[in-house]
C-alpha cells in the first residue's frame, strides 16, 4: 500500500522517465509527421489548452496586476536578451582555448540570444504555484519583441502568438465558461502536468531521432555538461537576485523569474538559425546546442518542481506567520 501511495505522489517523475525511455524506443511516433502530429498537437492544441487552461484558473485582476507589474518585466527581459548573452559571450572567451568544435560554441552563443518559449516556462511556474500571469506575459512578450526585430516573418510570429496564448487566455476569463467549471472543480495541476509530459515526449523524439546528435561524443558531452551548468547556475543566480532583501519580489515572482530567464525557444530558435545562417555548411551542428538545451530546460524544471513547490510553501508559510506577529504586535 506504501508503495502505491509513493507512485501516486511521484506519478508525474515517473512520468518524465517513462516518456523519455518511450522517445528512446520509437522516437518516430512523437517526430514532426509521425502519427502524434506535434506540428499540430503540441505547438497548437497543447500550447492552447495550456492557456486556456490558464486563462480559466487566473483571476481577472491577477492578469492585470502582472501586467502592471514592471519591475518583474524589466528584470526578466533585461537578464534574458542582455545580461545572458553577453555572460555567454564572456564563457565563449574561454571556451574556444579547449578542443571543443567552434560551430558548436557558435551554437551556443545564438541560443542565449532566444527569447524564453511560450509554453514550458509558463507550465512549469504554474506546476509550482508561481505567478503564472507574469510568466506568461513575458514569454509571449519576449518572443514577440525578438521575433519582431529578426529576420523571422513577424506576421507568422504574432498569428501564431495571438491564435494560442491571446485566444485561449481570453477565452478561459469568460464568466460562463469560469463558473461552470468552478462547480466541477477540474483538476487544473494534473491537467498541465499531463500536458506538460506530451511536450517532453514530442521533443525527446525530435531529439532521439535527429541525426545531427551524431557527433564527436567528447564534443557532444562537453556541451552537455556546459548547458546544464549554466541552466543550474543562472536559475540560482535568479534566485539570489530575486530573494534578496529590498528587491520587491514575492517568492511567486522567483518562481516565474527562474523559469522565463533561463528557458529558451526552440519554436522561433530553429527558424531564426536556418534564416541567419542559411548557405552555411556548419549549420546542423550550429543547430545542435538548442536541440540539447531544450530538452535539458524541461527535464531540468521537472526534476525541480518537487524542491521549488516546497520552498516556496515554506517561504510563504513563513511570511504569513511573521505578517500575523506582526498584526498581533
């Protein structure tokens, strides 16, 4: 009985390794034009259900809170399209005196440019109770500042944005659809964190399944090992920053500034690569630094949201003792 209670409690752990053994199996099932169809199943209808989804669980007032809430924006943008690069830059300056392939350093420079995605940063805060509003009002807006100043049609980014997270957003604040759902009560966490295992699939199969991985597997290893390094290392950098004294920022707020500073697009990372530098020959393995690092974002953030969900109910728990001292005093 133990055991069953443990599996229920770790279902959605057990989930990430069944999916990623499964991508590993049959990667052909979850690929772009195999039977899931995740051209159309993830980047539309699951990305959609997400913010519907979010839509339905955010109150009016919360979105528009987040939406005024500049300091958070100005933070995230600032450490996402500036201050990352530009870290970046400086670790490439060391990097290139090790036997490490340039074109995949090359890669690794053009990946801290992306914008955070639209999808896992905003599922991810929402698994852990973070401010949802916030993550998502930065990584749409981040994709559609990047996108709006590259070379990548604006008007296929902004349909794309308006059609799955606007839509479905405003759809999901409708009265009629937000009080029929308050008397079912669904389960909003487990309906993401299903979502949230389709998402990991689809892109472990692309990645399972794409030859450009093929390469010198002490290249390959190093890049690895530098991408989950500095994933670790910017998401405690966020939180150090975030959670200091006088910085103004909830413990919900650092859970939405982890995740939308350090996350990348691979959606708008891959066509804004095959534009930037279309007749290069190096092109596939300038590619592969994004097709590891977003894999390596999900599974990173799903491991974690166990430790984050209890750090911040035991900050908060904590912030509400000391505000009823406080009021007692």
């Amino acid at each position: 009985m133990g055991l069953l209670v443990r599996i229920r409690k770790e279902w959605f752990i057990l989930g990430i390794v069944l999916v990623i053994i499964s991508a590993k199996l049959q990667p052909s099932v979850g690929v772009k034009g195999g039977p899931l169809k995740p051209e159309f199943t993830i980047t539309y209808v699951a990305v959609s259900l997400i913010f519907f989804n979010s839509g339905l669980s955010l109150k009016t007032e919360e979105l528009t809170s987040a939406l005024l809430h500049v300091r958070l924006h100005l933070f995230v943008q600032s450490f996402t399209l500036i201050f990352f690069p530009l870290a970046i830059w400086l670790l490439l300056k060391v990097l290139v005196l090790t036997a490490i392939d340039q074109w995949l350093l090359k890669g690794l420079q053009t990946v801290s440019c992306m914008p955070p995605p639209v999808s896992s940063a905003v599922i991810l805060t929402k698994a852990v109770g973070g401010n949802e509003a916030a993550a998502i009002f930065n990584s749409a807006f981040g994709s559609f500042l990047l996108g709006s100043s590259s070379s990548v049609p604006f008007s296929s980014i902004f349909s794309q944005l308006f059609m799955t997270v606007v839509v479905p957003l405003i759809l999901g604040q409708v009265r009629t659809c937000v009080e029929c759902l308050e008397h079912r009560k669904p389960p909003f966490g487990t309906i993401s964190s299903a979502v949230l295992l389709m998402i990991i699939y689809t892109t472990f199969c692309d990645t399972f399944s794409n030859p450009n991985i093929e390469l010198d597997p002490t290249s390959l290893l190093l890049v690895v090992l530098i991408i989950f390094s500095v994933q670790v290392g910017f998401m405690l950098l966020t939180f150090v920053v975030s959670t200091r004294p006088g910085s103004g920022f909830s413990s919900a707020d650092t859970v939405a500034i982890m995740f939308c500073s350090t996350h990348k697009s691979l959606t708008l990372g891959i066509p804004m690569l095959k534009i930037v530098f279309e007749g290069y020959e190096h092109l596939s393995l300038i590619s592969v630094p994004l097709l590891i690092y977003h894999p390596a974002q999900i599974l990173l953030g799903s491991v974690l949201i166990p430790t984050i969900r209890s750090w911040m109910t035991t900050r908060q728990k904590v912030h509400k003792l000391w505000c009823t001292h406080s009021v007692g005093s």
